[in-house]
C-alpha cells in the first residue's frame, strides 16, 4: 500500500518537474544565451583556512580578493568578471584533493591556486593535470613542485626552499661561521630546507648537526639542550608557522639569544607578529617585504590591504594578490581562458610592476614555471616607532642568482598533446 | 653524555608536570561521568586567550585565576546544555559530541581573536634562566611547577577531606548508592566537569607563556594527557600524576638520542602497558582490561 502511495507521490514530482522544467526552457533559454558574454569567469582557491597554518592562508585568501577587485573594476578577463570560489584544505591531503575535484567537477572553476601546504599543493597538482586545468600554488615552498614532480599546468609564485637557502646561506656564514646546527621540522619542507642549507655549507667546509622535531611539538627545551652542548656558531632554526614562534619564544626564555645567534631561510611577518618584542631576532629571507621605498607601486598596495584587512601587507597577501593577476594577465593575452593557451602565455611573461611589486621584473620562467622574483635578506628586530616595522633589508637577491639555472630544478614539462 | 642525560630527565619532569595538569583535569571528568572531553585541548585555548584579554585590566596575577574560572563558568553552561543529555548512553556518543565540540572551540577562538598567533608575556622577572648553566630551568617553569604542585595538593586534599570530593570520590566508585543515599548526583557531576574545566584553562593560562596563543594550541598537548592517564591507569588520579610524569620524562631523555621520536616514543609506552598490563600501571581492574 505505501509503495503504491511513494510511486504515485514520484510520478506526481516527476510531472510537476518536467512541467516546470519545459517553462523554465521556454523562457530561459534565450535568456542565457542572451547573458553568456558576462557570465563569470570563476577561480577555485583550496588553503587551509582551518588549522597550524590558519594565519598564513587567510593573507592569501585576502591578497586574492583584492586583485579580483581590481581586474573586475577593471574590465575583468577578456570582458567577464571573475568570481572567486574559496574552499578550507583544513592542512590534510585528503580534504583538499576532494575539494578540489569539488571545485572543478561541480563548480566548473576554469583556474585552481592553492596550498600553503607542500604537500597538499603537490596532491591538488596531481588532480589539475589530469583534469588539465592550470593551477598556481602561491605558498607551498618544498622543491619538488617546480622540480622533480612539475608540471605543465603547474606554476608557483612563492620561492622554493632552495632559493630561500641560497640566498642567505652564505650571508650566514659571513656572519656567523661556519660550525650549524639545525632545528628542522621532520616532514617534506624541513628536510628539503636543510638539504639545501648543508650543501652550500659543506661546499663551503663547514659542519654541521641538527635535529629533526616533530611538527607541533610544544616544548622545545630538550632540542635547546641539544643545540648549545654542540656549541653553534648560529642555531638554524626553519621550524614552520606555530612552531617556530614557540621554538623562538623559549629560545630567548632560555637567555640563548645572547650566547647563540640565530638564523634561518623563512621567519614570516605573521609568526613575528605572534612573537613579543624581545623575541623578535636573528637574520632571514623575505619572499616580499612591505618596506620598499625604491619601487612606488608598493605603497598603493599596502594601503589598499590596510583599509580592507586592517593589518599590514605580508609575503602571503602578495602571493595570493600575484596569483591571480598572473592568471588574469596570461588569460586576457591569450583571449582564452583554456588551461593550455593560458599555460603558454604565462611562461616568462613579465609582470608589470604594478602586479609585481619589486625591485626587478618577476617572471615565470619557461624550464619550470617556478616565478623569479627578488629574495630579501635582512635581519628582524623590535618595533621601531612603527609596530609593522620588524625588518631591515640588507641585500635584495635577484630570483635567477637565487634559484640557479632551471635545468638543476629537475624538471622536466611535457604539455598534452 | 651524563650532563644531558640529567639536563634531560630534569627537563621532562617539568614538562611532565604540565601534561598532569591537563591529564588530572581529562581524568576527573572520565572518572566520575565517563566522559573522554576531546574538548579539554579547546578549553585550554579558551583558558589563555580569556587570560590575554583580561591581563591588560586587571594584571597577570588576577588573570591567572579569573581565566580559569570564567573557562569552567564556561564548561558549566556546556555541561548543562550538552554533555548532560549523554550520561549513561555509550561513551562513543559523548566522544562524538566533545569531537565536534573540539572544532567548534577551535573556530571560535578563530573567529573572536583571529587566526593570527598573540603574544602573551608573563611578567619579566619571570621569563629568565636561573642560572647560564641551568638556562633551561626558568623562573617561569619553576613558577609553573609550583603551581601545579600546589593543584595537584590540593586537588587530592580536597576530594579527600572536603565533602563535595568525598562524593566525587564515591560516584566514582558507585554512582548507583551514591544516587540512593540522596546525593544530587546531576549536580555533583557539574561540579566535578567545573573543576575538570577549571584545571584546563589554568593549564591554559600557563601555556601561554610559553607557547604562543593559538587556536590549535590545546590540540598538541590533548594526546600525550591521554596517554598520561592510559599509561597510569584510567580510574586512578595517583596513575595519572605518575603517568603525566613518566612520558614526560620519556620524551625528554629520547631527544638525546632519536630527536625525531620524541613524539612516537609516548605512544610505544602506551603499546607496550596496554599489551602487559591493560588497566594502566595503577588503574583499576575491569575498566579499560
């Protein structure tokens, strides 16, 4: 008797349905094609908006809601506006691989940026080739992305860990010496950091020990213990986000400040922030720095994350910022928005210096789509007068000088055929 | 060799003291209302961050105990709302609920004091090394070892010699009479959660000055006081003071020679007690064998 009611009650919608759908088509058929000229061109962004890198994510998601802004006051691409379609990684491989084929498969995303996390980047990488849609990973540092495991449709704005550790390996050994020890975050990204710190230390004769600290370990005494009985001549510290704030805050407790110096590849201005004044020291890379009085363009940048943030411009907003308009840039030169016409017209296209925001002209070059843009080396100190003034830039290292020539990446691109 | 070796075992004693703090808290609550609060790790977050709001009014010290009493005014409001309605059903139903819980704290603090990390700075006379040889041991960690041995006191003196821990102690061991002889026993665990509460947003606050004040904080230092009280054995407070220690101790003296396994070596302690002795080095027979 009930199944006879639910077969009655699925005919009756089945009807109701198909009725509506046969209006609906009556009408709205011309309507959409009428529409199609503007309908939005959108872009999924899978970061870990949940989670240790919670901070970091939301800058690039903020920096990429300002370049979409600009470009759709702007005309957007070849004429139709962008929409943005974030998603939360939550910083686990298996979310954001699922999200992602969420975001192409149901939301037809036509571009992909994403992840703060090496090895969620790489996972997400695997589903945008085989769905060849183009797909930018703004702050994922482990080597691997732009090297052994590239891609056609794969491009990166943030520098890999061997660019950070180029760049400041031998100002550190200049000042310091040459006698290390690391504490490293024991997953993808501490190891490939160290790997290329050793090298140009080893290279350079120097030695070296170092430990290997779980990620989200709370206390890092044991491993301070461990530092100072070798006797440093500079503790390298590349523990990520959370970690290294913690590691860094026990580090001067410890009184250690003042008998080993301390340095490192990353020290973000966000893990700054987390840290009190007297904490805040020690010689690093910047991806990107606020304080650039040489390059005008930066000013209106910073301004504009300021009104709508609140907060100062970090390497982060100008990763998600950079994403975008690179793919906006390459899409309306190409007048397409297929992933392949795209891809070509991103290699070694210059950004303008407006998009850029550096000293020289940021490129993706052509061997392994990796962006080369300058690397600041510098040294953190407390707030001078202004709270957001942490840094001081000493060198600005140009991204080829810093990354050496694309064929050492490993990489090698085949685009479909 | 054997300066690290003490340094580290040292070391892992004051460590160790914080997971009790966290563990002892974990404990009551699954004791007396055989509840695993997957949520203590969120209180304890909610512990430091109330702490850094309420320190710039009304001082380091007064924080120090008006955070953990507004976190456990807090875990009452929850008790009463929420965890009550799964007394007596299986205990998957409150770990689902205390897991969701867990989330929901963790955005929560995201949302209200933001996903960037906060500085919070204990006062600095604290904040130093005793001495250049022993610059591990900082006046603050003594501090904190001080502290929690003062709980830890008067947490057994007072379920010893105070009525309310009398009972606390009675339900623990048959709720059933308890009920019988008059006791409100829904009162009674609300009380017991309060204090449960109370012990993580103190750990809270005390973290604070030395981790940096973020959303994920509880999360890292949840499963080691789980393993605190599996180890010591579930139903006994004394297992959990002793097992809060031990992995504490453990942990510390690895990193001289496997620093990677730090981690992984609390958890092969819990293997290894679980294999040759279920119920946990003092807990009582039948709960956990």
């Amino acid at each position: 008797m009930s199944q006879g009611n639910n077969r009655r009650i699925i005919r009756r919608r089945q009807v109701l349905q198909a009725g509506a759908a046969l209006g609906a088509l009556q009408f709205a058929a011309p309507f959409i094609i009428q529409a199609r000229g503007e309908t939005p061109i959108k872009i999924g962004m899978v970061d870990p908006l949940t989670g240790a890198y919670a901070a970091v994510a939301r800058s690039e998601v903020e920096g990429a809601k300002l370049a979409v802004q600009e470009i759709n006051g702007n005309g957007g691409i070849t004429g139709r506006p962008i929409e943005l379609l974030v998603e939360d990684s939550a910083n686990d491989t298996g979310t954001g691989v699922q999200k992602t084929r969420k975001l192409i498969e149901r939301d037809g995303v036509s571009f992909i940026i994403g992840d703060v996390n090496s090895g969620v980047a790489l996972a997400i990488a695997q589903v945008t080739n085989e769905k060849k849609i183009l797909h930018i990973v703004p702050g994922g540092h482990s080597d691997a992305i732009t090297g052994s495991d590239c891609h056609w449709n794969v491009f990166r704005v943030c520098n890999s860990t061997v660019m950070d550790g180029n760049a400041i390996a031998d100002v550190l050994m200049e000042k310091f010496g040459k006698k290390w020890y690391f504490l490293t975050p024991d997953y993808a990204y501490g190891h490939s950091v160290q790997a290329a710190l050793v090298k140009k230390l080893e290279a350079k004769g120097g030695k070296w020990e170092g430990a290997l600290a779980p990620i989200g370990t709370p206390d890092y005494s044991s491993y301070l213990i461990k530092a100072k009985s070798y006797g440093p001549d500079v503790l390298i510290n590349v523990m990520g986000a959370g970690d290294q704030v913690n590691s860094i805050k026990q580090y001067v407790q410890f009184g250690l400040a003042k008998q080993m110096p301390m340095g490192g590849t990353l020290f973000e201005l966000e893990s700054v922030l987390a840290l009190p004044d007297d904490a805040r020291a020690g010689w690093w890379t910047y991806e990107w720095y606020w304080n650039q009085p040489k390059v005008p363009q930066v000013a209106k940048f910073v301004a504009d994350i300021k009104k709508q943030t609140n907060q100062i411009a970090t390497a982060r907003h100008w990763f998600g910022y950079v994403s975008i308009h690179s793919i906006a840039l390459a899409a309306n030169q190409a007048k397409s928005v297929e992933s392949v016409a795209v891809a070509h017209a991103l290699e070694d296209m210059k950004l303008p210096p407006e998009v850029g925001l550096i000293q020289n002209t940021a490129y993706f070059r052509k061997g392994d789509h990796q962006l080369m843009s300058d690397v600041f080396v510098g040294q953190a100190h407390g707030a001078k007068g202004n709270p957001d003034d942490l840094f001081e830039v000493t060198d600005v290292v140009p991204g080829e000088k810093a990354a050496g020539p694309a064929e050492q990446s490993g990489c090698k691109l085949t685009y479909p055929a | 060799m054997t300066q690290l070796i003490l340094y580290n075992t040292f070391n892992g004693l004051i460590i160790g003291t914080f997971y009790v703090l966290m563990a002892l808290g974990l404990s009551l609550i699954l004791n007396l209302s055989g509840v695993i609060n997957f949520a203590h790790g969120g209180f304890l977050a909610v512990g430091g961050y109330l702490a850094y709001t309420l320190s710039p009014y009304i001082g380091f010290w007064a924080s120090l105990i008006a955070a953990p009493l507004l976190t456990a005014c807090i875990g009452i409001a929850i008790e009463r709302t929420l965890i009550r309605r799964l007394y007596g059903r299986d205990p998957l139903y409150s770990l689902l609920l205390t897991f969701g819980l867990a989330f929901i704290f963790e955005d929560m603090t995201r949302a209200i004091w933001g996903a960037q990390g906060l500085p919070f700075t204990p006062p600095s006379f604290l904040t130093q090394p005793i001495s250049l040889d022993f610059f591990f041991i900082t006046y603050y960690r003594l501090f904190m070892m001080a502290v929690v041995g003062v709980v830890v006191l008067g947490l057994f003196l007072f379920l010893r010699y105070t009525r309310l821990g009398v009972r606390i102690r009675a339900g623990t061991l048959d709720l059933e009479t308890v009920s019988a002889l008059g006791v409100n026993v829904r009162a009674l665990r609300t009380m017991n959660f309060a204090v449960g509460i109370f012990l993580a947003g103190l750990a809270g606050v005390l973290a604070g000055g030395n981790l940096s004040l973020e959303p994920t904080m509880g999360a890292n230092v949840l499963m080691p006081s789980f393993v605190a009280i599996i180890v010591g054995g579930v139903g006994s407070l004394h297992g959990t003071l002793f097992g809060g220690l031990l992995i504490g101790v453990a942990s510390g003296l690895t990193t001289v020679w496997f620093p990677s396994a730090s981690e992984a070596v609390i958890y092969v302690i819990m293997a290894v007690v679980l294999l040759v002795r279920p119920r946990g080095l003092m807990g009582e027979e039948g709960i956990m064998s």
